[in-house]
C-alpha cells in the first residue's frame, strides 16, 4: 500500500510540474501545491522506508543568560527507530515567546541566544511536527561583567594550545616564556605573563602591541605560528583584559565545578554526516556558561568520527570514536559512531542468548551493525577454558571424554568442574601477587624473601577461603601491627613512598592512574592536581617502625603528617578520588575512612574494576582496556555490561566463581575467533573471540606438562608450576623472555604478550622446548608400550593441541618418515614441531 | 599523517604493527574500523607531525652506534677531566698526563687514551641534576627525566622501533646482558626489546644464547624440523588471522633468517678475530665485549650497548680506578683505532657514558660521592669532532663553566646523527604522544 501511495505521489508531483508549465493559471498551480507537497512528504518516508523519528531533544535543556555579555546556543538532535541520529538544528523552527528578552541568531554552535532584557520566557524548538519548550531566563542584561584572567584569558590558552607541554606548558616553557601545563596554577602563569619580564609581554600603553597578542597571531614570528586572528573572539578577550589594564582576578573567584557536554551519543550514518557538540561550565556561584567556542575536543579515532574546533562531529570510516572535552580542570567525553550509509545488515536469527552477557554485549553489536561470530567447536571450547579457568592444558583423557559426550550441558559441566580444581584458585592467586607487588627486595631489609613468602602465603589463604574481595582489600588497607603477625601489613612495606602508594593503590584498586596529576591537572582526565594530594592523604599518616626481628616492620596509625600540595606548599586534606571529603577526627585513621569508601557497594570503581579484571582474563581484552587504565578518554566500551558484571560481584558477596561460571558460559565467551564478513574489523566489541598469546608462567607449565620433564624453579618444591611462584623476583630465562611480571609495579603493563626475537630463538635452540622433549621420553615410552606410530601421532597432537590431527596432516607427515629414519627420531621432531607452533603457544 | 620510517617489511613500528597484518589478510578498508586507541591529536603533536616530514635525514652520519656504559658513576676527575690546578682534596690522588691535542690533559690510567684524544671528542659539561643511581642511569640511557606516569624507551629501543633491523641482525643488541630496565623498551613493544647476546665474550665459555642448534640437531635436521613446523602450523595459519600472530610469524622468520645466515651468527663469533686482535683489545671483560661490538656493528647492527666495570668509587678511588681504567683504556683506544683503520669510524658513532659523575672532594674514606652536576662523557666517530673538548668544568669540577650539556641535547644531538627527527612524537598505548626527545637541540658545536 505504502509503495503503491509512493508512486502515485511521485508521478503526481512530476505532473504538477508538467501541467504548470503547460500554462496553466498560477492560481491553479497554487492550489495544487499544498497537497502535492503533502503527497510528497508522505511518499518520501514511504520510498525510503525510513525509520520512525522516536525523540527529538534540544541541548541545553534550560537557558540562563546572566550579563550583557553572555550567550547560550541551542541545538537539536533527532533520534530514529533505527538507532540512527540526526543533527536537525538548521531544520528546525525556533521561536521565543517574549521576544524582547533575547536575540536569536544562528551561529557556527547552533542557533544562539544573547541577552537584550531581564526577565524569563520560553524558547519553543518544532521539528517533524515535534515540539518542545526550553525555559529561558535573562539576569543583569544590562550589566557588563568584569573580564577575569582565570575564567576568560586562561581559557584561551588552553584552547589555542599555548600551555601543552610541547609549547610552553613544557616545564621550562618554550622560547623563554613558560605556562603552566594546561594552566594548573594560574597565579603562577598571571606573574610569568605580567612580572616576571615586565614590559617584555605585554604593554598596557598600546595592548595592541603586547607581544603575547603580537606571537598569537604571528605579526611578530612565532615559533607556533599563526593561532588566532586578530578578529577572533581569542584576541578579543585578550585585548579586552588588557585594555583593562591586565587585572589581576580577586580572591574566591567562581571555580568551574561541572562540565556538560551534549548530545552524549550519536550514530551516524555516511561519511560527512555532522553533529554538532554542546559544552556548558557550570560554576561554584551557581552561574553557567556556554563554553562551546573554548572546549579543547578530542577525538580517539579520528579514522572513524573527526571533532572540530568548535565541536562538530564528522563521520568518517565505519567505526567508533570518544570524544573527549577539555574545559579548565574539567573533562568529560561522548561517544560517536559511524556507520555507513544504507548498511544492508540483518540481525542473524541464529543468535540466542546464554545470560546477560550476551544481551548486553549483543545490544552493543547490534547498534554497530555487527553480527557475532558463530560459537566455537567443542575442542577448541575445552581447550581455551581449561587454560583460562585453570591456568592448564586439558589431559588427552579429558580431551577424548569431552569429545565423546553427548550431553548437551556438557559445555556448562566442564565449567563448573574447571571451578573445582585447585588450579582456578592458583591463577587468581598470582593475579592478585601482582597486583599487591609480592616481591622480596633486592635489598633484603626494605622486602626480605620471609616476608614476601608470608605476604603471599596469607593472600594464598585467603583466596583459597574465598574471603570476599572487599574484605581482603579492607584488611590490607587499614592494616596495622607487625607485619609477622598480620602479613597483609605488608602492604605498607612494599612500598614506603606515600605518593607512590597512593597512585598504585589506585591503579590496583581502582583501575585509574592518578600519577599525571601529580605535576600537572591530566590532560586526557578529571584529575586535578588536588585530587591527586587529596587521595594521597589518606596514606601520610602510616608509621613504620623496626620489629624484633630485622625483617620486620610494625605498621602504625601515627595519626600525623601530610602531604603538601607543590604549588602553594599548603597540606591537602584527605579527599576520595571523584567523592567528597570525609570528616575526619583529629588523629583517626585515615585509611579506614578510605577503605569503607573504597569498599562500599556505590564505589563507582572497586567492583568494576574488578569485574573488568576478570572480564579481561577470560575475553584477552578489558571492557575498559588496559585495565588499570579508565579515563575520560577511554572509557568502558560497553558500560552496561560492565556495569551488570560488577553488579553481579557485588550481589554475589565477590564471589568469583559465579561470575566466571556466567562469563564461560554466555554465548560471547564461547564464539569461534573466526570473524564474519560483518565483524572482521572490530576486535573491541566481543563479537568473536580473540586469539591470545598463552602468558609466561602458564606457557612454562604447559611445556613442562605435556613432555613430562620437571622444570625446577628457585626456591620452590620439586613439581611447583610456574603458577604458584611466590617470590616476584624469581624467575628464568624463559619467564622473563615471555614477559612474566616483575611485580615492580602494579601496571597491567608488567605481562608482556608481545612477541619478540628472543622468544623464536628460545623456542627453536633453546634448552626448553629441545630438552625437555627429549629428558621427558615421552616418544620412547609411548612406543615400548607398543602404541603405533598413528596412534602416537595422535597423542602428541592431541597433548599439545588438544585435538586430533587432521586427515590432510595425517598425510603430510607421513612423508617425514622414510625408511632410513629413526621413528622416535621423527617423532620427537614431530614433537618439537607441536611445541613451536602457533596453535600451541595461543589459545584461541 | 605522518611518513612511516623505512622499515624492513617484517619489523613495523608498534603503530603499523596493528594494520599490517590485516592489511595483507582482510583488506585495506578494514584495518582502519574499530581501531584501538587511534591518534589523540593535540596542538603541539600536529606541529611535529609537520616536521615529521621533513625529518630523518636520508643519509645519516652515524650508521651504528657503540654504547659503553659505565656504570655506577665515573669520576671525571679521574678520566677526562683533571683538575691539575686545583688544592689535593679535589684534585685526587691521580696525576695527569698530556694527550695527543695540546693542551688537554686525561687523567694518568688514560695513557692509551691520551694518544687517540685528537681521534675523540670529549665533554666534560655533561649535566643533569639525578644523584642516585637509577635516576642518573634513566636519564642516560632514555634522554628522559624520569617520570611517574610512563616508562620511557632507551636510545636503543627508538632506534630498533625507527629503524629497524639490517643484514638479518637485530638492530638493538645488548653485551653481555641487559644490566638495568632503562635499557628497555619503555612504552613501545617489547618487539623492540634488545637482543642481549647472554654471555660474556671474554670467558671460555662464551656462546650466544640460542643461536647456535642444540646439540645433536645439525643443520639438515634443523630443516627438516623446519618444513615439519610449517606442516604442523598451516590448519592454524589458515584458520585464525590476527596481528599477534602475524607478529610471532616475524620473528620466526627473522630467528630463521639469524641462524642460517652464516653472515649473521659469524658477526657473534669473537673467535673468529685474530689472536693478535683479541690480545690488542686486551683478554678482558672490557676488550672483548668491545670487539664483539665492533664486530657486530660491522656486520650491521645499529645499536650495541655494551656495559664495563663498577665505577661506583665510594672508598679508595685511587686503587679503584687502578683497577678498572687501564684495562677500559687500552681497550677503548684500541676500538677507536681499530674503527679508524678499517674506514669505519666515521660511520659509527662510538660513546662512553656513566649515569654521573662523582663529587668535587675527596671524601673521608678516599673516595668520591655521586655528582650529576658535570661529568665527562666522550664521543667519537659519527660525525664528531675529532680532537675536540666540548664544555668545561669549574676549577673544582663542581658545576659547568662552559657549555652545558644537558641530557635532552645529548640525546638529540645522538639521534640526529643516526637520522632520527629527535622532534618527533611517538604515540604512547595510553594515547599520549612523546616525542623522541622533549625540548632538545642539536649541539652544532660537537659536529665535524
């Protein structure tokens, strides 16, 4: 009916055309207009079949404008059936209700809004037969705001990129003129621009000519070259300030406290489709602005979706970007995606969903039109949850088991006896090692080996009584006494720098790092040089004093100390990261008041930190990734599902084990890496699994597991794996050159899985894989019990790839076997072969 | 965008190292969806990418570059720098001699050395402000002040990742061992890690890890293994395509490549020299891993970084310094001679460099503390100077008189010579861009 009506209506339209220039009256063809066009609407949406138009927003939601010179713009963003968006602000009709209160104009932002009057109204924004009412309000119209060195001038050089450190935010600035970086100490930068070389930078005779305004816009050279002209709105803030003679802004001016940017997504379709952003400061007077114009935006990929000056989006190549806005010390970000053009794309039917996981993750795939892979086969299965859960390659017995049942819950049977094993707990074990740093020091009286044992012995134990994480992690936090006595006191021993435990507390705990902020506000983040002080408070009152024994430490409360902010050298009060200040007793334990904080279910970071900790181990890439590495700019990729997971820890009481019963058997855990002709280029989304390198210490374990030949490591009992190393500093040769974790900091960083030369060549001449195929024997011993060389081959394939060979190899090997060759001597070839290859040394 | 860097086809730089496997394998279109961390454009990182392309010099001065550390920190009174005039506590117990350029005086266990001086530059305004050990070693090895929020590479690693491999060797090789973390690879891959060859040429026992075949596997069995791995490994290959795999594909194939090549494991091969050679360089830790070195750069390796000794002189400097300068010396002035001879000094650029140098002093127990305010380093081939002292030292050797150098300029003043931009910037995992070098410039003056 829909196409018939499309027809119709066009050929009505073509013919309208026609008859009016066959002379038809004008009055005629006036009359036939109206509804030709009606006609017309109706027969576009039917010819494409364009989704519904669901919800249409305006941004910002509200308008105040307080003083003569302030201005707000307003745009508008069409959301459609599909999940598509739409920049309709130049579609839309805009109309204020009391138009004597403000001037409406369209600007580069949007359609902005400038004060004329005093008083309130409505701005009313119709679009597609929509309509919606933004409240305006109009204050001091008529009363010119003192311009400001912090909220108007410093802007400006953080916006025209004056104070990044490759210009003169750079520690000991550029071309002898020195800001501070991203303007983390504005009275600082306001002595530099007007003391420190006086006449030199700026001149209050004829500000025209300050030199500042003469390097900006390149009249003078400028090593930075041309950044704004003389008739932009930069240089006219600039010339205004010093026209009034550079003042010097008054104690207590108002603090930005919020950064809004809107719309916080987009999903656009075709290269060059655009959308323009929205950024408004609010600040501590409870005043807002429109800060649009002097945003510094940011775009991670900008392949797939480019940000312009001013805030505009365009897409690009498929894919996904995160914008990141920088306005003062506030940062936040929105997500862009870009989609191609009348993508023909069906949801396959086939998709079903184990549990959360895959609807969360399947919702992600579906906005981004890509389908997930099919699930795996069932050796491949068994082999990347044995390695995943237990740290282990499956027996050829458990192999051969598992390929022979039929059940069809066989897949969640496994799951739930890979749980089981003590291996499960051994792997989560050494994770935690590394995280807490268990690592004797090279000098024993800082970290002696006996502590570093005892440090692990006691997480062994309570990983081992699955104690729940918040309480493990509170016990460390506020750990007090000898550290003989309560070895989690070894947490303050590790390290005995307050910054130091500080930023690692964060990275481990709380998957952020601070340690930008230490010298400067982040660039890239929200952390401000006070937070980072603030949060570092809460570990300057440790006390460590010498035990009996000279290997021991008593940890105390010392209920004093600080830690002193570098610009001002004033102590900084005890602050959470991104939460308020406590109230604190005089003398009362500081880390108790952080580790409730921490620990407490509405922690925005503990239990997602931990969810995507473990979301990482069994999928090879962090829903925020790298893991201890959250910031504005890179974000969770999909945050329900993180958020789903974390909340699964928190309602589990941090019980492990279900969560990973939930991630191994969804259906995402368990898809093919094989890609699709949809997904082959996303290797973010968790739509087909990822083939990862083995780590060091499982790689090691394996080796020595399927030849048979006991590696002995230092300090450890005879048929100890590589897994259960206490003692962050032993390791070997082949640890190290895997990338094991030094466990020197607490970085996801410290496993490597990158290759590398030396990797090849220990694998091919060195004395690991070569020896220990032939002290194992395991060729001999399968042949004096009379195995044939088939059946062999099918063990050693079986062991180390955990399946069978295949016919076409089957063949192709028997061409290695000529008669004048020893078999065992082929065979352990054959061997050697299995343990170099990549299907070995990856689980996939 | 920037120019890639002429790499070898199987060495990408860590950036490239994403794409190049999907390009070859699914398409140019897709190696660009879905991109992890793409670029975080900044102001100041679009005005390098601009130099970028102007940059590395086609043909560079230095086509190698021998690295000798000397660790713990040597005392530039006692080497390079002799404070002949000044009162015994700061002169020392050392006296000093002339050298081949007149009117500049080493120490006196620098005989040998003396007679190359007009072959060297030498500079004895080397600055930075880290006294401790690992600080000082850092700010050598990366050009970095240290920092709490990245791991920056060595020297080594820019080049290896700049660079690339030559002639089937690695680019980035370590003798014996790698001694400190700031040899690393920082925030770039360990793809371009060093290749620490794991013994020390001058003992009997001396083979380089992994390179020779395991014994009992002679060169027609390693082969045969060889066709069997690839037997073995193709139902993978075909099945599964990712870039850790292609990467692990690579570095079989330079392992392949390394081993057969009787070029390539000849270069190791310290054997090979003349007895007479081996007994000029000196039958010692500091000869022979001296001539492995230049052996190695011989045979194309761009980067070797080799370490000598524990200049760490507390007590007694006088019989510490006894100990370890002659054999240095007589070993160092063998190298530069050796590389003059063969016509290859001036395509390789040869350092001697310690993390600080030692204070002004003489302390209570004869010995001298650590002191990064000056110290000596010395610089030869390359391009350099010949003959030339770069910078002074106070009459005590307390701070710089003339010339500072500081740790920014020295390492872009190294790059430079090897035809990196030491101006560009390299993206960090995290996103961030780092240049090569912050805030460095190339000292004109050290240049022949």
């Amino acid at each position: 009916m829909k196409a018939f009506l499309a027809v119709v209506a066009h050929h009505f339209a073509r013919s309208r055309v026609r008859l009016c220039g066959a002379g038809f009256t004008p009055a005629i063809c006036s009359l036939l207009l109206p509804l030709s066009l009606l006609l017309c609407l109706s027969a576009l949406n039917a010819h494409a079949a364009k989704p519904a138009l669901t919800e249409v927003r305006v941004y910002p939601a509200d308008i105040n404008l307080r003083t003569s010179g302030d201005r707000q713009s307003v745009i508008v963003q069409a959301t459609y059936a599909d999940g598509l968006t739409r920049d309709v602000t130049a579609e839309s009709s805009f109309a204020l209700a009391n138009k004597k209160l403000a001037n409406l104009a369209v600007t580069a932002t949007g359609s902005t809004l400038t004060p004329l009057v005093d008083g309130t109204t409505e701005l009313r924004v119709k679009f597609s037969g929509k309509s919606l009412v933004v409240p305006v309000k109009v204050e001091a119209a008529k009363t010119a705001e003192p311009i400001s060195f912090i909220r108007d001038v410093m802007p400006v050089f953080t916006k025209a990129g004056c104070n990044t450190g490759g210009c003169h935010g750079s520690s000991r600035g550029k071309d002898g003129f020195r800001l501070s970086l991203f303007g983390y100490d504005p009275d600082g930068d306001y002595y530099r621009l007007t003391r420190e070389s006086i006449t030199r930078r700026i001149n209050l005779a004829l500000p025209e000519e300050s030199l500042v305004l003469e390097k900006a816009t390149n009249r003078v050279p400028h090593t930075g070259g041309k950044l704004f002209t003389p008739e932009s709105e930069h240089y006219r803030t600039i010339l205004a300030w010093l026209q009034a003679g550079a003042p010097k802004d008054k104690a207590n001016v108002p603090q930005v406290v919020r950064l809004e940017v809107h719309p916080k997504q987009s999903v656009l379709a075709g290269e060059g489709t655009t959308q323009q952003l929205n950024a408004r400061a609010f600040y501590s007077d409870g005043s807002d602005r429109d800060v649009t114009t002097l945003t510094v935006f940011m775009t991670n990929n900008d392949v797939a979706v480019k940000v312009s000056e001013t805030g505009k989006l365009t897409a690009l190549a498929r894919g996904e970007a995160f914008i990141t806005a920088r306005f003062e010390t506030q940062a936040t970000g929105v997500q862009a995606l870009s989609i191609p053009k009348d993508l023909n794309f069906t949801w396959p039917a086939s998709v079903a969903e184990a549990n959360y996981i895959d609807t969360h993750v399947n919702a992600k795939l579906r906005k981004l039109r890509l389908a997930p892979s099919a699930v795996c086969d069932d050796a491949t299965f068994l082999r990347r949850a044995t390695l995943d859960i237990t740290g282990t390659l499956p027996t050829p017995e458990a192999v051969r088991a598992f390929l022979a049942d039929s059940s069809p819950q066989k897949r969640e049977t496994a799951v739930d006896a890979l749980l089981s094993r003590r291996e499960f707990v051994d792997v989560w074990v050494m994770k935690w090692a590394e995280l807490l740093q268990i690592r004797s020091a090279d000098q024993q009286e800082q970290m002696s080996t006996k502590s570093a044992l005892q440090y692990f012995d006691w997480l062994e134990d309570q990983i081992t009584q699955n104690v729940p994480v918040d309480v493990m992690v509170k016990n460390l936090v506020t750990a007090s006494g000898p550290t003989f006595e309560n070895p989690a006191a070894n947490f303050y021993k590790v390290e005995r720098d307050t910054l130091k435990l500080a930023e690692n507390a964060a990275q481990a705990l709380m998957g952020v790092r601070i340690q930008c902020a230490q010298c400067h506000n982040h660039p890239f983040d929200r952390w401000t040089m006070n937070d980072y002080y603030g949060f570092a408070a809460f570990f300057s009152q440790v006390g460590r004093k010498p035990g009996e024994d000279p290997r021991e430490t008593i940890i105390t409360n010392s209920a004093s100390g600080g830690v002193k902010h570098p610009v001002g050298g004033k102590d900084v009060a005890p602050k959470f990261l991104g939460g308020p200040a406590p109230e604190l007793a005089k003398g009362a334990d500081r880390r108790a008041a952080l580790a409730d904080w921490l620990t407490a279910p509405d922690n925005p970071f503990f239990a997602r930190n931990l969810a995507n900790l473990v979301w990482s181990h069994f999928l090879g890439r962090g829903i925020v990734d790298p893991v201890d590495d959250v910031r504005v700019s890179n974000p969770a990729l999909n945050p329900e599902l993180l958020d789903a997971l974390a909340a699964r820890l928190v309602s589990s009481r941090y019980d492990f084990k279900q969560l990973v019963r939930d991630i191994c058997t969804s259906r995402t855990y368990q898809l093919s890496s094989a890609p699709n002709d949809s997904n082959a280029g996303d290797d973010r989304n968790f739509s087909h699994a990822a083939v990862r390198r083995i780590r060091a210490e499982v790689l090691l374990d394996a080796i020595t597991a399927v030849t048979g030949a006991a590696e002995k490591l230092k300090g450890l009992p005879d048929g100890a794996r590589a897994v259960e190393i206490a003692d962050g500093r032993t390791s070997t040769y082949f640890l190290t050159t895997f990338g094991r974790a030094t466990r020197e900091t607490p970085c996801s960083c410290e496993v490597k899985m990158e290759p590398n030369l030396s990797q090849a060549l220990h694998l091919l001449n060195g004395d690991t894989v070569n020896a220990k195929v032939l002290n194992g024997g395991l060729v001999k011993k399968l042949q004096k019990a009379g195995r044939t060389r088939a059946e062999i081959i099918d063990e050693l394939y079986v062991r180390t790839l955990s399946r069978p060979p295949t016919e076409k190899e089957t063949t192709a090997l028997a061409a290695f076997f000529g008669e004048s060759k020893k078999e065992d001597v082929v065979l352990n070839d054959l061997f050697w072969s299995l343990l170099n290859a990549k299907e070995f040394v990856f689980n996939h | 965008m920037q120019q890639p860097p002429p790499h070898a086809p199987w060495q990408p730089n860590r950036r490239e190292f994403l794409y190049v496997g999907l390009l070859g394998t699914i398409g140019a279109t897709m190696s660009d969806l879905f991109r992890a961390q793409a670029h975080a454009a900044t102001p100041a990182d679009a005005a390098t990418l601009d130099t970028v392309a102007k940059a590395v010099a086609a043909n560079p001065r230095a086509k190698s570059v021998i690295n000798i550390y000397l660790p713990g920190g040597m005392s530039h009174q006692e080497s390079f720098d002799p404070k002949i005039n000044s009162p015994i506590e700061y002169r020392g117990p050392l006296e000093a001699i002339k050298t081949k350029v007149d009117g500049v005086y080493f120490s006196e266990n620098l005989k040998e050395t003396a007679q190359i001086a007009d072959k060297i530059t030498v500079v004895r305004s080397m600055t930075h402000g880290e006294a401790a050990h690992e600080r000082g070693t850092h700010s050598m090895f990366t050009g970095y002040r240290p920092s709490p929020a990245i791991q920056y590479p060595s020297m080594g690693s820019i080049v290896s990742h700049e660079l690339g491999p030559r002639n089937d060797l690695p680019p980035y090789i370590l003798i014996p061992n790698q001694s400190t973390p700031y040899a690393g690879t920082g925030y770039l891959g360990s793809a371009y890690g060093a290749f620490a060859v794991g013994s020390d040429p001058a003992t009997d026992g001396y083979s380089v890890r992994d390179l020779t075949l395991p014994g009992g596997i002679d060169p027609a069995r390693f082969a045969e293994r060889r066709e069997m791995r690839s037997v073995v490994d193709a139902h993978f290959s075909a099945l599964e395509k990712s870039d850790a795999l292609d990467g692990m594909d690579s570095f079989y194939q330079r392992a392949y490549a390394m081993i057969s090549s009787d070029k390539a494991r000849a270069a190791f091969d310290i054997k090979a020299e003349p007895k007479k050679v081996r007994d000029d360089y000196g039958r010692n830790a500091a000869g022979q891993r001296m001539l492995l070195a230049r052996r190695l750069v011989e045979a194309g390796v761009r980067f070797v970084s080799l370490t000598y000794g524990s200049w760490d002189h507390h007590d007694n400097i006088k019989r510490a310094n006894g100990t370890q300068m002659p054999n240095f010396d007589k070993a160092y002035a063998t190298l530069i001679r050796d590389l003059d001879e063969r016509g290859l000094l001036d395509s390789t650029l040869v350092i001697v460099n310690t993390e600080f140098g030692r204070t002004p002093k003489i302390n209570g127990t004869a010995g001298r503390d650590h002191w990064p305010k000056v110290f000596s380093i010395a610089l030869a081939g390359g391009g350099m100077k010949r003959g030339y002292v770069h910078g002074s030292s106070d009459a005590t050797g307390g701070e710089p008189d003339a010339d500072p150098l500081s740790v920014e300029d020295y390492a872009a003043t190294i790059f430079n010579q090897v035809g990196i931009d030491p101006g560009k910037a390299i993206m960090t995992p995290g996103g961030r861009p780092q240049f090569i070098v912050k805030d460095g410039h190339i000292v004109k003056e050290l240049l022949a």
